[in-house]
C-alpha cells in the first residue's frame, strides 16, 4: 500500500506539473489573441475596399472537376480531456463519409492518426504543431492551396475554438471562398494601384487565406491548452482524494495490526 501511495502521488506531482504549464501556455497565448484578431479584421477591411476594383476570376478551361478541400486540425499532445474525440465526432457527422473528389489536410499528430485509422490518405500531414510553428505551417498550406486556385472549389476546416475557458467547441469554417462580415461591411475606396489588379489580386487573396488559417490554427491551440488544464487539474484533484482514501485505508490496516499484535503479545505474557 506505502508503494501505491507513492505511485499515485509522483502522479500527482505530474498532472500538477501540467496543469501549470498548460495554464502559463494559455495565459501567454491569450496575450497575442487581440493583436491576431486586430490584424485579420483589418485585411478583412481592406480587401473589401479594394475588390471591387481587383479582376474577377474567370472560369478556366479545367481537365479536371474542382475539388473539396477539408483540413481538420487536431492536437500534437495528448492528455487534453475530449478535445479530439469530440473533434472526430463533429466531423464524421459532418462528413460521414469522405468522397473520392475531396482532399484531406491533417494538423496535429492526433489529427494524422484519425486518418491513419480510417484509411484515408491526406495529401498534406502537419505533425509538428505548436506555438513556435503554426504559422509556418500556416504558409505551407496556404502555398498548397493558392499552387492552383482553380483546383479547389471551397476550403473547409474543422477545429475547436473556445467558447469559454471551461467550455471548447468544435467548428466549422469556410475559408474559401471568403466569407466574413468584414468583407461586406466596408466602404468602397478609391485606390491608385502601383501593381497590376492580377498580381494584386493573387498577392491579397493568398494573404487572405494565410491570416484566416493562422487565426483558426491559433485558437486551436488556445483551445487545446485550456481542455489540457481542465484535464490535468482534474487528475490531480482525483490523484488527491485517491491519495486521502488510500492513508486512510493504509492507517486502518497498520492501526488494525498494531492492535491484533498487543493482543498476541497480552495473552502469551497472560
């Protein structure tokens, strides 16, 4: 018993461990949320000031059927409660069953495994995502998407986001074509374009993509550090009461011996 006590309270000191790390993280990462927000809001006002005066896409004489392009953006660590199972749920009843014309991007090493499990082979896998790399692996993706803007018909990705510090929900998002309240809401203005409207056009539309995918990359992992807190004080207040039970148990035990032992020793002397 002295063996299972100390067992669960190196345990504890782990899960406590944790549990600090993931609330710093999160505090740290809560710090930059408004400058990334600001700054997508912003490019979201200027592109709809200057669309209008931008070319429209013409259709192109395609060999292929557009296709679907899905990202699901898991975690790299584990140890975050129902952060990915609830994930997968949301997704599979989104799409219940992946069809042949989509094509499948993995963030997140949990999210690569899903696939792995389900035979579905993505053409991209991101398993390095974290806080110093999300947004490199944003502009990979965004390099990948905007190769051929004429491959994919929508861009779809599947993520949580944070409703509150003890509530993360799975969502859904559209990042392409662009959809936003910002991209309505602005004044047409008048601009003198230095550059041409196609290459003006191209450079915007992929910096478009790239700041919507860092947003929804960064509130992932804001997410995923909150499910991980909740997780980890949850265990160390389980590993706590275990530990209380168990010298409780070990104290009756030893209590119970000490006296069945005076008993023996009484009655030999007697």
């Amino acid at each position: 018993m002295k063996q299972r006590i100390k067992t669960v309270e190196t345990i504890k000191k782990v899960t406590h461990a944790m549990r600090l790390i993931s609330m710093s993280s999160h505090t740290r990462l809560l710090d930059k949320r408004k400058h990334l927000a600001q700054y997508k809001k912003t490019f979201e006002e200027l592109w709809s000031s200057v669309h209008y005066a931008l070319p429209q896409e013409a259709p192109a004489l395609l060999t292929e059927e557009p296709k679907d392009l899905c990202i699901l953006i898991g975690s790299q660590k584990g140890l975050c409660g129902t952060f990915n199972s609830s994930l997968y749920k949301f997704f599979e009843h989104n799409v219940p069953k992946v069809p042949k014309s989509m094509h499948i991007i993995a963030i997140g090493n949990f999210a690569a495994e899903y696939f792995k499990r389900h035979h579905v082979t993505p053409i991209a896998s991101y398993t390095t995502f974290s806080v110093q790399h999300f947004i490199m692996v944003a502009h990979a993706v965004t390099d990948l998407i905007m190769k051929d803007p004429t491959k994919y018909r929508t861009v779809t990705a599947y993520s949580n986001m944070e409703k509150t510090f003890f509530v993360q929900l799975p969502k859904k998002t559209v990042v392409y074509p662009f959809s936003s309240p910002h991209l309505e809401s602005a004044p047409q203005t008048s601009y003198l374009f230095e550059q041409s409207p196609e290459l003006l056009h191209d450079t915007i539309s992929r910096l478009l993509v790239s700041v919507s995918l860092q947003s929804l990359f960064f509130e992932s992992l804001l997410s995923e550090q909150a499910a991980r807190f909740i997780s980890m004080d949850t265990s160390t207040r389980n590993a706590d009461n275990l530990i209380t039970s168990m010298k409780l148990g070990y104290n009756k035990v030893r209590q119970a011996t000490i006296t069945r032992e005076l008993s023996e020793l009484s009655a030999t002397l007697t």
